[in-house]
C-alpha cells in the first residue's frame, strides 16, 4: 500500500517544515505492517532527522527533493560517546557512531529507500571554504545523510544523493545489503563525503553505481564505534563508474576488525587521486580480496586529500605506537589498466603484505595536472613521513612476501622516462 506523504500534511514547497508529516506516513506504514511512503513528483520537502523504520519502503518519485534541515540541532546523534567534536585522536575523527544523522535506521529490518528522486544533505549549510581546493567545518564531525544500523536485507536502489556533509551512505552491523543503480553526487572539495561506506557488514552487493565525491567513492571499514558486529565480508562492487579525490574503492582506513573475501569487478574510476586502494592502520587483516576488470586513470589533487595519485596502494603500518596494525595477504589483481600521474605502491612493515598477484597488469605515468609528481602518500602513519619524495616509478614494492608479476607492463613518463620500471626493496618476487 502507497501512503502519501501529501496526505499527512507535507507541503512540499522547500520552505514549510514537513517533518512531522513525513514521520507520521513513515510510522503509520510501520504500524500497518508495511508500504511504501511516497513522495510527489516534483516537489521538495524541507525535513529535519526521519527515523525509518522495518518493513518499509521510502520512495521518491521522479523529481521530488528531501532536503535535510541546515539547523544541526534538530539531528538524531545515535549513541556517539564523544559529543564535544573533539578531534584530537590520531588517524581519524571517526572514533564512535555518527554523531548527526538525517535519515537513521536501527533494527529496521527490509528496509528500502528507492525512487528516481533525489535526497540532499543541504552540505553548505555545514562547511566553510578553508582553501581555493577545499571546504570543511567547525563542526565536526558534520551530519551523515543516511545511517542504517542492525538493519538487515535492506536495499537502497535508483535514487539520487546528493550534497552530503559528511560521510553519505554508512550502513553498519547489517547483513544482506543491496545498494544498486544509485547515484552519488557530492561536490569534489567537501571533505569526508564518502559515497558508500560499509562498517562490519556481511553479503553486501553494490552494483550498477555511479559515485563523484571527495574523499572515498566506496569504502569497507570496521570502525571502532561499531566493533560490537561481526567483521565486514562477502562484499561484491561491480559495474560502477567513480571519480574521487581520494581513493575511488577503499579498504580501511579504520580497520579494528578483519575484512575477507571481497569481489571488485567491471568498474571503470576516472580523475582520481587513488585507485584501489587498502590502508590497514589498526588490528584488523585483510584477506581474500580480487580486483579483475577494471581501468583506472588516476591524477592529483592538493595534498590536502590523501593520496598521490597512485593507481594501486596497499599498505600495512601501524596506526601509532599504541596500535600495531594487521595484515594483509591473498589479494589479486587481474586484467587492470592503469593511467596516471604515478605507479602502484606495496608498501608495509616487514611481514605485512603476503601473496599478492598481478596479472595481466598494465600500468603506464602520464601527466595530466599542475601538481608535482615524484612522491607516495603513507598517511596516516606517526613513524615515517607522511608524503615520501621519490622518483616515480610504474610499481614500488617494499617487504612483500610472495609478490607474483604475471604478464605485466610498466612504462614511466614518456616525456621524462625514469631509470627503472620497478623499486623493489626487501621482496619475494616471481616475474613470468
């Protein structure tokens, strides 16, 4: 059954608060067992925080806008331990759940977002220009768009997001989740908008999307706020195009628990500032993971976004000298295609990075911004320098045990060809 929120009372002219009467649909549809909440084409409906609830489906018609409140005051804040904002801790910001959240999900079981609408976090209401390259905040960290935890078979499919603040779809301890054909707008200089975040999560499929942010385009983590799940696993990522400024699909950063078996194919990732990318800072390991089919043209951003433009990243340090960070070992890269402004980097404390696979590999420098080259980003890491100046090169691999090259091409910058296809410092290597 549709329940339409007009019905409740919504206006649906971008001014007029219609929370109380999109709340309203949304918990009669719960109440009645379940439905479909349906917003009108055409019209944009100004909210403050909406809970979703089980068994029901959140739909928007062709052209209808849920615009979030820029009033941060009127947000959920589900469960943060830390409600000052304090930032100080090492590596990341994100040390508990959300602490501001526009659409949250808890125990919502099948729940469904869908609709060829679009959802709009309201970002510039949160952020100040702090650089000619980017925008943050005071306020930190700033609303999630959408939290969904403990909600499992849920499914987010065709709908717009847009203008996230902070990170744009975090779904957390769920279990079989569809995320297909959803597009992800964000502006490229508003930090920490993550397109998809999965946090110790399971039977996860993100197929058929389109994501352009900054920060990561698609990311699995098992962060520390919700380290009360199981690990993330079994995830599939295919079919999607991505542009990021700074790592377009993303294991890590924020790792306290394991992550296996993963399946990333037929994606396509253009002007970024990383790859592939699998940052392990905390205790967490990484195993079982395939890269196959995917071209990747990477070029720089500022260094104010993570990364330097290297194709392929893993790399395996400690966090600090209180946290010492996991492993990472069967990871396969098969049929990839790499254009950009620097090599692959294997870089990890010595017995890190086991069995690694490249096949098919084909990685070629070309210049394509203003920003100077020669140098690998190991952040965030207190033991080494943050940004390491170094010729580039097609692949530098440093303490990798098992590294198997199986037909794989390098070549350096045509207008400045360095000395070597490879740096290889302390590696098992097998070439054929």
């Amino acid at each position: 059954m549709d329940y339409m929120v007009d019905a409740f009372g919504a206006v649906g002219d971008g001014q007029a608060d219609d929370t109380l009467a999109l709340q309203s649909a949304l918990d009669t549809c719960a109440a009645a067992g379940g439905g479909r909440v349906v917003l009108s084409a055409g019209k944009t409906y100004l909210s403050r925080s909406l809970m979703l609830r089980r068994h029901t489906t959140l739909h928007l018609q062709e052209g209808s806008v849920l615009l979030a409140s820029g009033d941060l005051s009127t947000y959920y804040r589900p469960g943060q331990p830390d409600q000052t904002g304090d930032v100080s801790h090492v590596g990341t910001p994100v040390v508990g759940k959300p602490s501001y959240v526009f659409l949250y999900g808890l125990d919502a079981e099948c729940v469904r977002i869908t609709g060829s609408g679009a959802i709009d976090g309201n970002a510039h209401a949160f952020v100040r220009r702090v650089s000619p390259y980017y925008v943050t905040s005071d306020v930190y960290p700033r609303p999630t768009l959408i939290y969904l935890e403990r909600c499992d078979h849920l499914t987010v499919q065709d709908v717009i997001l847009r203008g996230a603040p902070f990170w744009t779809l975090h779904i957390a301890g769920c279990h079989d989740a569809l995320i297909s054909h959803i597009r992800i707008l964000n502006d490229l200089d508003i930090a920490n908008s993550d397109g998809i975040d999965v946090d110790h999560s399971s039977d996860v499929r993100i197929i058929g999307c389109h994501v352009e942010c900054a920060d990561d385009c698609i990311c699995l983590k098992n962060t520390l706020g919700n380290q009360e799940y199981p690990h993330t696993r079994n995830v599939i990522i295919s079919d999607c195009t991505l542009t990021s400024t700074s790592a377009a699909i993303k294991i890590g950063t924020e790792g306290v628990d394991d992550f296996e078996n993963a399946l990333i194919s037929r994606c396509v990732i253009s002007r970024s500032n990383r790859g592939l990318s699998i940052q392990i800072r905390d205790k967490g390991c990484v195993r079982n993971v395939s890269f196959t089919d995917i071209i990747i043209e990477t070029r720089r951003f500022a260094d104010n976004w993570w990364g330097c433009a290297e194709p392929i990243a893993i790399t395996a340090l400690d966090r600090d000298a209180a946290i010492p960070g996991g492993t990472v070992e069967d990871v396969r890269f098969i049929n990839v295609t790499c254009r950009g402004e620097n090599g692959a980097l294997l870089w990890g404390e010595e017995g890190r990075i086991r069995s690694i696979l490249m096949e098919n590999v084909d990685i070629a420098l070309r210049r394509s911004s203003r920003w100077p080259v020669n140098r690998y980003d190991l952040r965030p890491s207190p033991r080494f320098t943050a940004v390491t100046e170094r010729e580039s090169c097609p692949l530098w691999a440093k303490n990798v045990q098992g590294l198997t090259l199986r037909h794989v091409r390098l070549s350096g910058f045509p207008e400045a060809p360095c000395g070597y296809e490879m740096a290889i410092e302390n590696c098992d290597v097998t070439r054929e």
